[in-house]
C-alpha cells in the first residue's frame, strides 16, 4: 500500500464507520456498516479512486468532488432504510 495511490485489495483505502460517542469502529455486522459496503462493492474503480484522492489526498478537483456528493447521498439514503 503507497498512500499516494488507491489499491482495491487495501482495507485503509475503504470508508469506516464510527461509533461518534466512543470514537471506535463500528463493527462489519452493524447495519449501517452492511449498507455501506454494499454500495462500496458496486462503485465503479473511478469512483473509488475519486474517493481516495479527496479522503486520502485532500483533492479539491470539481470531478472527485461531484463523485464524492454522489457517494455521500447514496450513503445516506441507505443508512435510514
């Protein structure tokens, strides 16, 4: 893993979830978490490269931007399902 660039196989290169009263992981079975994968495992390799560069490399390029917008509303949308 080079933190300059996005690899599939790197647990560090995918989106967590936080428990905001403890600060801890939330765990792989909590349902936000499933939703969150879920939608993670059909994203396209730009997608998730675009997510990378604006999480990992503060990218501010309009493009990862309006990838990024996507994600967050689909990710949202299935944590209140």
């Amino acid at each position: 893993m080079a933190w300059e660039t996005y690899d599939d196989t790197c647990d560090g290169c995918k989106p967590v979830l936080l428990d905001l009263t403890t600060g801890k992981l939330l765990p792989d079975d909590n349902p936000a978490v499933r939703a969150m994968a879920r939608i993670w495992d059909q994203m396209s390799l730009a997608e998730r490269q675009a997510f990378h560069r604006v999480t990992c490399l503060n990218s501010r390029a309009q493009a990862d931007l309006l990838v990024i917008q996507s994600i967050q509303r689909q990710m949202q949308k299935a944590a209140v399902q």
